[in-house]
C-alpha cells in the first residue's frame, strides 16, 4: 500500500474534483474509482461562494482524505498564503504545491517551487511537489524535506501518457525510499498501468476522467489499470530485448537431434537441414507404401462386384 507522511492508503490512483459536468457526475466517478485521497482547489473552489459550500459538503459525504492544492498559484508568495488559508479551511498539514511557470503548458516553476517547499516545510506542512520528472529539481525537494515526489508525465491536461520514461525511471531507481506520484499528462487507463509498471507509487489524474464521455466508467476503467501495472510489477516484468528468444528446447534436441544454438527459426545448421530432410523422405516414404497396400475404390468396387456375381451363381445353382 502507497505510504503518504505515514499513512498507509489501499488505492494507488489519486483523483481531482474539477472539471465535472455535475456534482452527481463527480461523486459517482470518484466512488468508482476507488480513491481514498482527492485534490481540491481551494482558489477554484471558495470562489464559487454558495457553490463552493455544497462542494465542499458533497466532497465530505465521500468519505475521503483532502488533499488541498495550490492550483493556480503563479508565486511563492501566493502558494504559500493558500497553503496557510487551506490548512485553516481543512485542518490538514497536506499541501499539493503547485507554483506555476507557463500559462499554456502549466509548467512548474521549478526554482519557486523549491523555495515555496522549504518555506512550507519548516512551518509544518507535508508537502506533495508537483513537478516535472527532472532528478535535479526532485532531488533539491527531497533535501528541503518533502517525502513525496510528483513529477508530470506531460503537461496537465494533454493525455500524451509518459513522454520521457527513461527520467521517470532513473528517479524511481535514484529514490528508491521516496513516494513517487505521476501527476498530470495521463490519457489512459494503459498510462496509468505503464507508470505503476516502473514502480511508481500511485498516480494522480483528473482530466482523462472529468471530460470522458462516460466518467464513471472511466474512472473505473483507471482503477483497474493502476491495479494490473502494479501487479504486473510486483510479478516482476521481463525485460525488452532487441532480438528473439527460443521456448526451452524440446525433447528431440535431448534425444539427439541437433538444434541451432541460440535462436531458431532462422537456422543456419546444415545437420540440423541434413536431419529435417531425413525425416521428411522417412515420412513420404511410409505415406506411399501404405498407400500401395491400401486398395483403391476401383478395387474394392471389383471385388464387390466379384462377390455379388458367386452369390449369384450360388442362388441358381
């Protein structure tokens, strides 16, 4: 089970609660998914005033842990005060830290983000980084304190899955003691099951699900695909190989019959041809003298001809 600050959580995906085309909609999607833990905007949400109160009531019926995030935030200085504001509003030291850098890509702004963590840190807070996959900057976080890492896979929102695989693997190989979170870029339930397979701890998405045309059975759908990757990792995965490999060999080859070494069915074995051959004209052979010995119909209609005409010849006589 994921570790999150020493909490232990039996769900690996964790789910955002924007961008539903109802309430109805997102509780549905979020029970089917069988998150624990959910993100909230706490910019998006308070400003919604009257709506924001029915929100927050819908999201406590879900029985469910909050993880409030500073989506939005574009300074130190402003994700930090709406940490301060959602930990009142919350009563909960988590913060998803967002500091963000690009109005198009919602890239973090990684030198922020570092500083907004350190702040946060010493003032209590359990930080959860969003970040992109680039070792450097999640190594400057795990120093300033935080025990969770979430790199991006993509930018938010575009459903590309993992873009770089070899940097979100070299971090889960270079923070093997670190929670390890893909956030953002994932499309797919098969995205999800690819980040687990590198031995990601969880994944958080919300977009894919949001805006599919059938939430509910999409976040279904991710739920069991963050269930087969870790599976799949757990059960130890081959690793990809640039050529083919041979099933062990068979019981000919321990009988005697030589067998190309390593990789068939390119053979380049003359004996190994020599022997085939042998055994085809063995079996053609066969095939054509029980054939001789076998008579035809022509035959076997002659002879039940010749039957007929002796009981014939009996019954006058």
């Amino acid at each position: 089970m994921p570790n999150f600050y020493g909490k232990e959580f039996k769900s690996r995906l964790l789910i955002g609660s924007a961008l539903y085309s109802s309430p109805a909609i997102m509780q549905s999607a979020i029970r089917a998914s069988g998150a624990n833990i959910v993100t909230v905007s706490l910019r998006r949400e308070a400003a919604g005033g009257k709506t924001g109160d029915a929100f927050w009531s819908l999201i406590r019926e879900l029985d469910v842990t909050v993880l409030p995030n500073t989506a939005g935030c574009r300074s130190v200085r402003e994700a930090v005060t709406t940490a301060k504001l959602a930990r009142e509003l919350f009563a909960t030291s988590w913060i998803k830290l967002e500091v963000i850098a690009d109005n198009d890509t919602l890239q973090p702004d990684v030198v922020g983000l570092v500083e907004a963590a350190d702040i946060l840190i010493k003032d209590g807070f359990e930080v959860f980084p969003y970040c992109t996959e680039d070792l450097s900057v999640a190594m400057r976080l795990v120093d300033a304190g935080c025990k969770v890492v979430m790199p991006w896979a993509a930018p938010i929102g575009s459903a590309k899955g993992i873009t770089n695989r070899d940097a979100l693997k070299l971090l889960r190989d270079r923070l093997p003691d670190i929670t390890l979170v893909v956030d953002a870029g994932l499309g797919a339930p098969s995205h999800a099951a690819q980040a687990l397979e590198l031995g990601y701890d969880a994944v958080l998405l919300n977009t894919a699900i949001a805006k599919a045309a059938d939430p509910v059975a999409m976040a279904k759908a991710f739920r069991l695909g963050v269930e087969a990757g870790r599976t799949a990792h757990e059960a130890g995965l081959m690793e990809a190989r640039d050529f083919a490999s041979p099933p062990p060999l068979s019981s000919g080859h321990r009988s005697g019959m030589p067998y190309p070494d390593p990789f068939y069915p390119v053979v380049d074995s003359v004996a190994w041809v020599e022997r085939l051959t042998k055994l085809w004209r063995r079996h053609h052979s066969a095939a054509r003298q029980g054939a001789r010995r076998r008579p035809g119909a022509a035959d076997r209609e002659r002879r039940a001809g010749g039957d007929q005409g002796h009981a014939d010849q009996a019954g006058g006589e």
